[in-house]
C-alpha cells in the first residue's frame, strides 16, 4: 500500500513555515493496514517540532513523520481484533495509511457521535485542567484565556457544568466574543486588545477564583491583578509567546506577587493519561446527550499536500475551536 506522509523537514526554531515539512511517499505493510481519515490539529504540536521542546515527550527529529492523533478506517486486517471497515485511533500522525500490529490501534464507536473528529480535539486538556488542577465548583468565577481556541472552548463549558457561578472568556475579535456568549454559553467575554485589566474588573468585581491560562503574557498579568484571595491559575499554555525563542517562549510566571495575593499557580501537563482521556469522553459524550455541550470545530477538507498550510493557519488563529482536517 503506497502512503504519502508529511515528515519534518528541520526542527523550528523561531516562526514555522512550508519549509519546515515535506511530503514523503513510502510503502506500508503490516497486521492491520487503515485508511486515515481525519487528522488532529494542536499548538501543542509546534513545540514538539522544536530542538529544545519543553515537553515532557520527545521532540520530533528532522526526517520523522509528524507522529500525531488520527482516526482511520481499517482496509484490512489479519487480526481477529479488528475487522475490514472498523473506525480506529492511533498515533499514525500526518499520514494516507498507516500499518503495524493491531495494538497500536484503539478501536471506537462509530455511534458514539455524530462524527469521528469527536474523538480528536483538546478535550482531555480543558477537562483534567478544569476538573482535577483547578478543582471548579459552585461558586467559582472563572476567567478562560484564548477561550476561543481548541482548548478553551471547552474548558469555559466544562466550567459551567462543573456548578461555575459565573464564567468569562477573552478572544481576539468582537466576533469570537460574541460567539463565546451566543453559542457557547459564557456569561461574559471581552476583546483582549482593549485593557483586559479594566475588562475583568468590570465582569468580575469580586476577583476571579480560578483562571484557566492558555495564553499568559498580559492576561495572565490581567488574571493576577483581579485574582481573589484563595484563587487557583491553572496553567496550561502560552500562546501569546509560542513563536518565539525558549526564553520568550516560557516566561517564568510572577510568583512573587501570586504568593502575595494567596494565589496558587497550578501548571499542569498537555500529555494525559488513559484514565483521564476516559475521564473526558464519559463526561462529553454525556453532556452532548444531554444538550449541554455544545462541540466548537473546525473541520478542513484538504490533501495531504495541504496539511501543513491548514496548521500555519490555525497557529494565527484563523479557525475557531477544535481543529482537524479531513482528508479529502
């Protein structure tokens, strides 16, 4: 079975660019030979394309598939495990097929949603964040940065139906704010290019109680200053400095003036467990059944050829919520 997979061309070291990947053409053989059918995109990605990734799992090396979440279809299998035509996920990455042994394949359910991207996207990430590192209950008022990308789309709606009092996201646009509150529920949100410190003063008067940080930099300056005695950050990324150097790219948070307000800085890792992807999908599915979630995405119909394009374009921010692209 021929496969065309995209391979990083070299490791990043400042802004990613169609020279960084190349499409490679290769056979595979295997147990079980899948079609693959969507493909999961995330920021996270950029930093494990990096000589010097901060993450606590290898960065991928020059010459080496984009090694990342997919869902396919299987075309054949030698296994009684899984069978022609079953829908399965893996790590096959940026690739038209994968093969190998049937245990590096993680049958679903077809009808577990509407549609198999359901099962990709940074749910696991909005959920352990919110659920176990912050510890969101009733009561809390609670403050989502980047709140309309892959990640904080949900962790805003998973704040709310963990019992959240009050639940307020920034975004880049009038019209992500707008969609935050129509469509997904916030009770409030604001544009971050306009002061966020006076923005969170007016929507929160009494301080925040948990900040769920995806971005850093001034928000999470803004987050700080409005912070409740008591308040939880979880910390989770930081895009507005994610282009840059490693030095630019992580700047130490101030923990000097968290320790002085009583906040607890809480960084948590973006790589999960089974049990807590486990976690995610029981409390989303049931959500989803219930008409309590609502699954903010993006879904790219493209090649393969057009893969690395579609992942630029969600690095500055052109799509909303989960991205993934289905290969045409």
């Amino acid at each position: 079975m021929k496969n065309n997979e995209i391979q990083l061309t070299a490791q990043i070291a400042a802004v990613p660019g169609p020279e960084h990947f190349t499409v490679v053409q290769a056979d595979v053989e295997g147990e079980v030979v899948v079609r693959t059918d969507y493909l999961g995109l995330a920021a996270t990605y950029l930093e494990l394309m990096r000589a010097d990734c901060h993450l606590p799992i290898p960065a991928w090396q020059p010459g080496q598939r984009v090694g990342v979440m997919a869902i396919g279809t299987v075309l054949s299998s030698t296994s009684p495990d899984l069978r022609e035509g079953d829908l399965v996920q893996s790590m096959s990455g940026w690739s038209t097929h994968s093969a190998g042994p049937a245990a590096s394949y993680v049958k679903l359910d077809k009808d577990a949603y509407p549609d198999p991207s359901y099962y990709l996207g940074q749910g696991p990430t909005a959920y352990y964040g919110m659920a176990d590192v912050a510890k969101v209950g009733q009561g809390d008022v609670v403050f989502v940065s980047g709140a309309a990308g892959g990640v904080g789309s949900l962790a805003g709606q998973i704040a709310r139906n963990l019992g959240a009092k009050k639940v307020i996201g920034s975004a880049g646009s009038q019209a992500k704010t707008d969609y935050l509150v129509n469509e997904l529920g916030f009770d409030a949100a604001f544009d971050y290019h306009h002061d966020p410190i006076a923005a969170l003063k007016e929507l929160a008067p009494e301080g925040i109680t948990v900040f769920f940080d995806t971005v850093g930099g001034a928000l999470y300056d803004a987050a700080l200053e409005v912070a409740a005695p008591g308040a939880r950050f979880a910390l989770c990324g930081s895009l507005s400095t994610q282009l840059g150097d490693a030095a630019d790219r992580f700047p130490e948070p101030d923990r000097e003036a968290a320790q002085a307000r009583g906040v607890e800085l809480l960084p948590f890792s973006c790589h999960h467990t089974p049990d807590q992807i486990a976690a995610w999908h029981q409390h989303f599915s049931t959500a989803l059944g219930q008409g309590r979630f609502v699954y903010p995405r993006t879904v790219v119909e493209t090649g393969i050829d057009g893969v690395p394009g579609a992942f630029l374009a969600m690095l500055r921010g052109e799509y909303r919520g989960n991205v993934s692209v289905r290969l045409a």
